[in-house]
C-alpha cells in the first residue's frame, strides 16, 4: 500500500504519445511538510529517491518526513538508501 505523501507527489505529463510518472518536490511543501527551497540539494536528490521508492515496508513515511525535516533542532535518526545508479570515475 503506497502512502499518501507518495500518491499526493505523484505527477505525470504526456510528451508525443507517450505518458511519465515523477514525484514533485512541491507537493511536499503544499502538503506542509517543508519548504523545499531552504532544503540542501543534495538532501532534495535523497529526498526524492525516499519519496520514489516508498513501499511502506523498508521506506515509510516516517523516511519522507524525517528527510523533509532535515536540519530542525533534534533531528536525529537514519534513512534507507537505495541508489538506482552508482556513478564512479574509470581511471583506465
């Protein structure tokens, strides 16, 4: 079962016939959860990757909101980090 955070991030636009799904940052903001534009970019990219992948089992909700309140005064805790790519220098 997807949470509502996840079903209420969900978009989608239609370009030449074909449809795409993505998950707007924005709507973490008019849902109350945050204010994106003050977040690190780099918390947003992991924000949005939680926010992706929830599946109420190993990223819940909890995840979402600990990383949308990252920075408030005894914000302590971990969140599950599953990269779909991993990009490394190649030296040869």
């Amino acid at each position: 079962m997807t949470s509502n955070i996840k079903e209420q991030a969900k978009k989608s636009f239609e370009v030449r016939g074909k449809s795409y799904t993505y998950y707007d940052l924005k709507s973490l903001e008019e849902q109350g959860l945050t204010k994106i534009s003050k977040l690190p970019y780099s918390i947003r990219v992991l924000l949005e990757s939680v926010l992706r992948q929830e599946d109420d089992f190993v990223i819940t909700d909890d995840h979402i909101k600990a990383l949308a309140h990252f920075g408030k005064e005894g914000n302590e805790g971990e969140v599950p980090f599953k990269p779909s790519r991993v990009i490394l220098q190649d030296f040869t």
